[in-house]
C-alpha cells in the first residue's frame, strides 16, 4: 500500500536562530508516523541569513525544502505559496518560531485519519504574552464576529491541517489581502478545534508590530464584510434624522424671536461632522482600495529561488 504525505509549510521571516531546531523536532515527531512527508520552509524575504541557513540543512534530512519569496510578501502571502507547492495529502501550517509545537502534530493527523478536513488550532493565553497582545487580540476577535459572518473563534491561529481537497479549492482563490484563519473558515468542510498553549518564542522577536497587527486587523475584517459600509450609511440616516428633527426648532425660534448667535454651537456641530464624514468617507475608500488593488491581479508572491522540483518554470502562481 502506498503510504500517505504529510506536508509542514513554514513561513520565515528572520528566523536563523529557530531553524535547526524546529527542523529537528518537526523532523523526529515525523519519523514517528507511519507517513512520507516533506517540510517546506517559506523564505519571506529575510535579511538575517535565514536562506543560507536553508539552503545548508539538506543533509540533516532528505524532506527538507525551502521557496524563496523575492521580498517580504508578509506572512499571509507566504503561507499561500506554501500551500500552493505542497503536494501532500494533508498540509500542516506552522510558525518558524516555535510557538507552535511540533508534538500536537499527531493528535491532528488523527482528527484527519478521522475524516476531519481541518484541523485547526486555537491558542488559550499563556502568562508570557503581554496584556497588550492579549487584550487587543481579544477585541480584534469580538470586532470581526460582529462585523462578519465568519464567525472565527477567539486566538485561531494559523498552526492547522489542511486535507487536499481543502488545498485544491485555496489553490484556486486569487484574492489580494489574504487573511488565511478566515478563509478557511469560510471554505466549510469538516473541521475541528483543537485547543492548545502557545509556548514562548524561543529566538527573535515578534514580526507583528503593532502597525503590522492594525493592518492584519483591518484587513481581516474588510476581507469578510461590507458591514461596515452599511454601518457608515447607518450613521448617516442617524444624523440626517437628527437634522430634520431638529430644523423645526431652528424655525421656532425664529419666528419666535430666540435667535442666539453662538458660534460654538455651530462650530462644535461643523468640527463634529467633518469628522463623521471623513470617517465614512475613509471607510469607503478602503473598499475602493482593496478593488483597486485586486484589479491589477498582481500575485500574491513571486518565487526567486527553490529546489522544489515541481516548481520549474512556475515561479508566479495566478
Ligand atoms: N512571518 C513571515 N512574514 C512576515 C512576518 C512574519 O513569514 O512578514 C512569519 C514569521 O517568521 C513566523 C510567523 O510568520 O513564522 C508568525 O510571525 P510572528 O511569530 O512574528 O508573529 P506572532 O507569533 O508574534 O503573532
Ligand atoms: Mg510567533
């Protein structure tokens, strides 16, 4: 009988001093599976010699491979790329920096065995990530359910596996502003939770800054709802209702002689307006913006190097 593939793609920014030592884990907890495998290292346009490192750990296993993104793409973007050159029968997504231990791989393989076609994970907070990480991530999941029809549940993360049939169907989506957890959410099948304590990173520091988390924040939301356009529109019935409202008690005072001549009143309304405005104005505009972008169909990454067989010639994906 032909034994099935396990594919681990894993996207790296700066990771050089994570490396040896992921790939070690990874590699020991694969071996002991009745499986083939391989393990794909995304390079995401690392300056900290993290290609060098990949390029040299062949001889610690035959399974290991990397893609060299031209440039940083950002994290999404190459996890895309990884998915999209992993030919496994399952894909096993991971951070590069051992937040994600490689032993709860077992325990998702029997979910698949099981006939689950995900098997994602979400992180319950550890003591060591600050209160800043876990508060804004705990409003950023309580914005996108209310916001959205996915609904994601709190600290998903990107640590899951993937059946084929799942990676056949991603293979096929061409969107710009990828946020993974949501997509594959929103693709259905059988999936299934498994809860788990992020462990410290072990070397580095994070990559989500935290105009790097606002970004990723507001494209969640923006890739999974047109809500807010509705809320905008929403604000604006509120205050032209207002408005009318208040235009009889304006003639009123009119005609009753009570005209008061303050020009606060009318400046804080002019200041507090403007603002609503622009408020609205910005939020269509980021809608612009993302069709903008999407028309241009650029890729989600472009490939500069790899000793992926496969990959050939196919250095862009569209
Ligand atoms: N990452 C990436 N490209 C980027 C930023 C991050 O490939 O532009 C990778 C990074 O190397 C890591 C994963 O994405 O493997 C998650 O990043 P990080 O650990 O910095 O995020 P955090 O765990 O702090 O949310
Ligand atoms: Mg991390």
């Amino acid at each position: 009988m032909i034994k099935k593939k396990i594919s681990v793609v894993i996207p790296s920014y700066n990771e050089v001093g994570n490396i040896d030592l992921l790939a070690t884990r990874l590699i020991a907890v694969l071996k002991t599976l009745p499986y083939t495998y391989e393990v794909i290292f995304v390079d995401d346009g690392s300056s900290d010699g993290t290609i060098e490192k990949l390029r040299s750990i062949g001889d610690l296993d035959d399974n290991l491979y990397y893609l060299e993104l031209s440039r940083n793409f950002g994290h999404q973007n190459a996890l895309k790329a990884g998915y999209d050159y992993a030919d496994g029968d399952c894909i096993i997504s991971m951070d590069g920096d051992m937040q994600h231990p490689p032993e709860m791989i077992p325990q998702f393989i029997e979910k698949w065995e099981e006939d689950y076609d995900v098997v994602y994970t979400c992180r319950e907070y550890q003591d060591e990530a600050t209160i800043f990480k876990n508060k804004s991530s705990d409003l950023f999941y309580k914005m996108i359910n209310s916001l959205s029809d996915t609904k994601l549940e709190k600290g998903t993360a990107d640590f899951r596996l993937i059946d084929r049939r799942v990676a056949n169907v991603l293979s096929t989506l061409n969107e710009n502003g990828l946020f993974m957890r949501g997509l594959v959410k929103w693709l259905g099948f059988k999936q299934y939770a498994i809860y788990y304590q992020a462990e410290a990173r072990f070397s580095g520091k994070s990559k989500y800054t935290v105009k790097k988390m606002v970004k990723f924040a507001v494209q969640g939301i923006t890739a999974f709802s047109v809500r807010p356009l509705y809320i905008a529109t929403g604000i604006g019935l509120f205050f032209s209702l207002l408005a009318v409202l208040y235009i009889p008690y304006i003639l009123i005072s009119y005609f009753t002689g009570h005209v008061v001549s303050g020009w606060s009143s009318i400046l804080a309304t002019i200041v507090f307006f403007g603002g609503v405005q622009l408020m609205v104005l910005g939020i269509i505009g980021m809608y612009l913006g993302k069709l903008f972008m999407q028309s241009k169909q650029r890729p989600n990454y472009i490939i500069r190097s790899t000793n992926l067989q496969r990959v050939n010639n196919d250095l862009v994906k569209l």
